[in-house]
C-alpha cells in the first residue's frame, strides 16, 4: 500500500552504493516522469539530478516498482561526488555568445547580432532573436553537462535552422 515513489526513493537510498553513489547524491532532483503501465500495473518512475537547482543533462535514474511493491529494475546515470554551492556558477559566456559560437561552429550565416527578447532569471533562461540562423526565437537555457571531473555549466539552445534541416 506504500507509494511506488516512496518504495523506489527508500530503495535507491539503501542501495546507492550498488549505483556507485552516495546517500547524499540522491538528496537533489526532479521528478520527470511518473505512469503506471495499464496492461500490468507497472509504475514507472523518473528521476533527474539536479545541481545547484539545474538540471544535469543525461543524468537520471529510472525504477520500475510492480503493482505489489516490488521494485522490478532501476538504472542511474547520476553523477557521484557533487556537493551542492552556496552561490551558482557564472556561466563564461552569456546565451548571446554562447549563439555566436555554436552559428561558427556550424558555418551558420547571422543577419544581425544575437538579442535577448526575454529574460527568466529566477528559471536561469533567456529568448534569443533568430538572427537569421533560426526559423523562430531561441530558447536558451542553463543546465550543467557531466565532465570526467563532474559537471561543467551550459546553454542549452534550441535552434530551429533557416534551412528546415535541424
């Protein structure tokens, strides 16, 4: 009768060095996802790591608990050994710059600077003019990627190209 996401968070607790985590590498996500498989009463649970209050990009932890209370399987991409700051990193680059050099980087043609339209400081996000190399605005949005020595801040942008292509 306990709540699946009860049953899988009191599980990965007891089991986070079989993950290679620590107890306290669970303290900090996101529930993403969360459904129950009609057709044999499966739940399915999922977890994304945060980081400083940002997501961590391919970072999460799937678990399966049957009807009955039974976790079935899990399986975690968390990053180990992150221990939350006190202030948030400072991106090296605004989400102007960050357009500037992805549109190098992919020989992409801008018509005019990159300009903010829209600014979330409290989601970390932005909205970037399409600047002749999107067919609409661009979300931009900070996130943390994993690194060989933890995890590195980000702009995440989604980038409709001119071409239809991408």
């Amino acid at each position: 009768t306990d709540d699946p996401l009860e049953i899988a968070l009191d599980y990965l607790t007891g089991h986070a060095s079989d993950f290679g985590l620590s107890e306290s590498d669970l303290d900090y996500y996101r529930l993403r996802d969360r459904y129950v498989s009609q057709h044999n009463g499966v739940t399915h649970i999922y977890l994304d790591q945060l980081y400083n209050g940002l997501e961590i990009v391919g970072a999460d932890i799937n678990i399966n608990i049957s009807s009955d209370g039974r976790v079935i399987s899990a399986a975690s991409s968390f990053v180990s050994g992150l221990s939350p700051q006190a202030v948030l990193d400072s991106p090296c680059i605004d989400a102007p710059s960050a357009l500037v050099y992805l549109a190098d980087q992919f020989q992409w043609a801008m018509d005019v600077a990159p300009q903010q339209i829209d600014i979330d400081g409290a989601n970390f996000s932005t909205v970037l003019g399409p600047s002749g190399v999107s067919l609409e605005e661009i979300p931009a949005e900070l996130h943390y990627v994993p690194t060989p020595d933890g995890v590195e801040l980000a702009w995440r942008l989604n980038v409709q190209t001119v071409d239809g292509q991408h």
